[in-house]
C-alpha cells in the first residue's frame, strides 16, 4: 500500500474501534458522531488530493511500491526544500490554515527521527531500528498521527516525578519480557479520536529524578487501556454553515490522552529511562527545523487568510477610504511579506547534515515563530476592531426564508448595493474567525503553538548568534577614540598623589 484515498481511512477508523469520551459520554463510532463526521471528511480530502491531478504532482513521490506522500522522503537540495513547502501550501490552503494538525506535520517529524537513527542508536542499536521500521510502517501505510508532548497542568511548581501521584504525568510503570507498560496522562492530542496513532515524546524540560518520565514510542490509538477524553466540541455536527462557516467544517478536537497501563510492545520502543536523550531529542534529530517549516507556511496561510478577511469587511462598508483603517491594514500586509521572506530565507540558507540530508535554517524558522505568535492575535483584534458592533448583529440564516426577509434586505445591505446575503456572510465569516470560540482557540493555538511566548523570545536572546552585532557596535565605539585628559585627570585630580618636584 503506498499513497491512501479518503475512503480508506474512513474505513479504516470505522473497523477500529477506539475509547473516546465527549460531555460524559462514550463515542461507539467516531466516524458517524456529529462533531468529527466533518473534520474527518476534511482529512479524508486531503488523502483524495494525493489522488487528483491537480495536486498529484506536488503531494506525491514515486516509491518502491507506489507513490508516497512527499512529506515522507527525506529533502537533500534546496529544490527538494521548495518542493516541500509548496506541498505544505497546497495542504494549508485546503484548510485555508485552521488545521495545525493535517498528517502532513507529523509525517515530517517521523521522517526527521528516521532521518537521525544515531541519535536513538545511543540507547541500542535495536532502539534505532525501531525508529525506522515504524517510520516505513506509516510512510507504506500513509497514516494520519497524532501526538501528546505535554504534561497534565496540575501543579506546575514539580517536576513530573514530584507529583503527588507518582504516574499522575504518564511514565513508565515496569518494563516486561513484552514491552513497557505506561500509565498516566499527556496532552494536548490535536485530532486524536480520528487519528490513526499517536507518537509520544517529551519537549525538553525534564530533570534527574524524572527517569521513567522519559520515554518516546508510538501505539495505535484502539490499543487497549489507551482512552481519549475530548474537550467540550465547538460544533456538534449540526451547526448551519452559513452561521458558522468555519467551526462547521474545521473544528480540531483536542484531547487528554489516558494511559491505563497501556504495553507499549519494544518494537515500537525508540527511547526510555534516559532523561539527558529525551531533552536532547528536539535539536538533536532536527525535528524542530522540518516541523518548524511546515508550521511556518501553515501559518502564514493562516495570516494571509485573516488578514483578506479583515480587508473584504473594511470593503463592505467602505471603511477602506479611512486613513487610520489604511494604516491597519497596510501593516498586515507587511507583515505577510515578513512571514514569506522567513520561510524563504530559512530554504534559501539551509544547512546539510553529514548524511547529506538538508534542512531549513532555524533562526529564520524562530524568528517566524514569534512572529507568528505576537502577529496572528493582532489581525484578530484588527478584525474586531474593523467589525465593531456589527459583528455582534447579524441576523441567522432562516431569517432569509422568514417573513422578515425584506427587513434583513434592506437593512444588511453593504456599500455600493452589496446585496444583505452576501454581507451578512461576509460578517458571519469573520465572527467565526474573531469573536466564537472556535476562532478564538485558533488564536491561542497560535499564540502559544512554541510555549510562552516571553519565555521563546527571552530563550532567542540567550541562545543566538549576537557576534555580528557586537562587532558592530566595536567598530562604532572605536571611531571615537580616547578622550583627552590632562595631567591631573590621570590622578583623578588627586594632585596631592603626585610626584612632589625637588
């Protein structure tokens, strides 16, 4: 099996059964229940994109047994760089940048751990193996994961091994002749009730005395004792598109991921019990430039789209001619050029691995990360603030098939004889984009997509390359010289310290 339609991994998740909890309540089937039935057909678009011949070209390569997702072969030029980022385009477009979670991220970083097999190597050549083996079984499979990379927010002052609960932060509880056996919990798993598996691992931050703490593997999510409780759904399958357009179509379920006891077999086993490898695995496989890439073009899209859609609303109602909304917008859309300069920088002045492998640049990938997570909330605001009360007082859509049908005409029209349908689903777009709570998530899940933000931006200043600047500002404070002084100053006009004549 190589490149997978939609209609295979529907099926695919109807004939595996999963524990998945919405509001109290088990999901027997995740694939008929209201509010995945709709993300779900949007993944399954993007496997049937791999399949059109608009997109073939751009979201495929040929393999041994068929073509594979290109997001899966490992970029050894620049032009292999570029043809990656217009695949992450293609895909982000599809969800004009609302899904941060599309297969094509996590099939990146199975593809960055299998391109690094010497760093998992260090726990056992066996352990490398491993990596590789599960990196071909979801490359020929073309499977769509998820992962959990953080602790449970319970008390943030401990480490995870400080806890009240020894196995309250998921850890490994005993090793066995058949594997490991897990218990605890992690989030935040983006999309799991309708993935096909999940990866764990650990962002750096763990400490000595968190040994059983670290360990990275990979299970299917309808392994036994594996259980998904999913946060309150923004729409349940029965919201009218035309009111809420976006969260109808683009919802991400999230969700905390439960281990109860969970075997985890050793061949799907990368790394565990060494706490210095599991901080040193993000920069140590690179996975942070490859995702970083993929996240950076996705979120540009993301920027590109609620920066039109803030400018077809100040269109509307013509609020354009205004100097101070020029402004506004004016610096979104260079703040556009900014984000697309960074991706292009970070291809351009890529690195090249020992083994050949290439990789994007990550102070421009970084850069955009901030960038990203200060730049994304601004339009958001900007969109408030251009839609002001009217945001708040559009009408629904049975009131166009109401007896109140003319008053909605007449009052929602926009500017220049924009009829009131086409207003009125300009604003519903945007209400869903800036003030639901579906668009409101969107905004935090770009503000702290990389963790706290003060925390990224203060880590930037510790950890670049300052040389350049300083020698700068060398050059500059030589130009002046030394200062005269006279022979007293040298004294620090002390004259009684000076040497008495005879």
């Amino acid at each position: 099996m190589s490149i997978r339609t939609g209609a295979e991994y529907v099926r695919r998740l109807r004939e595996t059964p999963r524990e998945v909890w919405v509001k109290g309540r088990r999901v027997e089937d995740v694939t008929s229940y209201g509010a995945f039935h709709r993300p779900m057909r949007q993944i399954a678009t993007w496997y049937d994109m791999q399949h059109d011949e608009r997109f073939a070209a751009t979201l495929t390569r040929p393999g041994a047994a068929g073509p594979v997702g290109i997001t899966f072969v490992v970029p050894r030029s620049y032009e292999d760089l570029v043809a990656r980022r217009r695949a992450y385009q293609a895909w982000a477009e599809a969800t004009l940048g609302l899904m941060g979670r599309s297969p094509d991220f996590l099939n990146t970083t199975v593809m960055a751990f299998a391109d690094s097999p010497e760093v998992f190597a260090q726990m056992g050549r066996r352990y490398a193996e491993n990596v590789e083996r599960y990196f071909e079984h979801v490359r020929d499979n073309d499977l769509f994961l998820t992962h959990a990379l953080i602790t449970p927010q319970t008390d943030r002052s401990r480490t995870a091994s400080e806890q009240a609960d020894p196995f309250l932060h998921m850890g490994v509880v005993r090793e066995t002749a058949d594997g490991l056996v897990v218990r605890g919990a992690r989030m935040l798993a983006t999309l799991a009730p309708i993935a096909d598996e999940i990866l764990i691992y650990s962002l750096p931050g763990l400490r000595a005395g968190d040994e059983k703490h670290a360990a990275a593997f990979a299970v299917p999510i309808d392994t036994p004792g594996l259980r998904l409780v999913c946060r309150e759904p923004f729409d349940d399958g029965s919201s009218n598109p035309f009111d809420h357009p976006l969260s109808s179509h683009f919802e991400e379920a999230d969700a905390l991921v439960i281990f109860d006891d969970v075997l985890v077999p050793w061949d799907r086993v990368f790394l565990h019990g060494d706490v210095s490898l599991s901080n040193a695995l993000y920069t140590a496989t690179n996975v942070r430039q490859h995702t970083g890439h993929q996240t950076g073009v996705r979120g540009l899209t993301k920027l590109q789209f609620a920066t039109g859609v803030a400018m077809r609303l100040a269109q509307a109602v013509k609020i354009d001619s205004f100097l101070h909304v020029q402004r506004q917008l004016g610096e979104r859309l260079s703040l556009i050029e900014q984000a697309r300069a960074l991706v292009l920088a970070a291809e351009l002045e890529h690195e090249t691995g020992p083994g050949g492998s290439v990789r994007p640049r990550l102070e421009a990938l970084q850069a955009l990360r901030m960038l990203l997570s200060q730049e994304y909330p601004r339009v958001i605001e900007v969109l408030q603030t251009l839609g002001a009360g009217g945001l708040l007082m559009m009408p629904s859509a049975e009131d166009f098939a109401s007896p109140i049908a003319p008053d909605i005409d007449k009052y929602y029209q926009g500017a220049d004889g924009m009829p009131s349908e086409d207003r009125v689903r300009l604003y519903k777009l945007a209400w869903d984009l800036c003030g639901e709570a579906f668009g409101q998530r969107a905004v935090q899940y770009e503000r702290y997509y990389a963790g706290d933000p003060i925390r990224l931006f203060a880590t930037n200043y510790l950890t670049s390359d300052k040389t350049k600047c300083s020698e700068l500002v060398d050059t500059a404070l030589a130009l002046s010289g030394d200062p005269p002084r006279s022979p007293d100053a040298r004294t620090g006009g002390d004259t009684s310290r000076a040497e008495s004549p005879r």
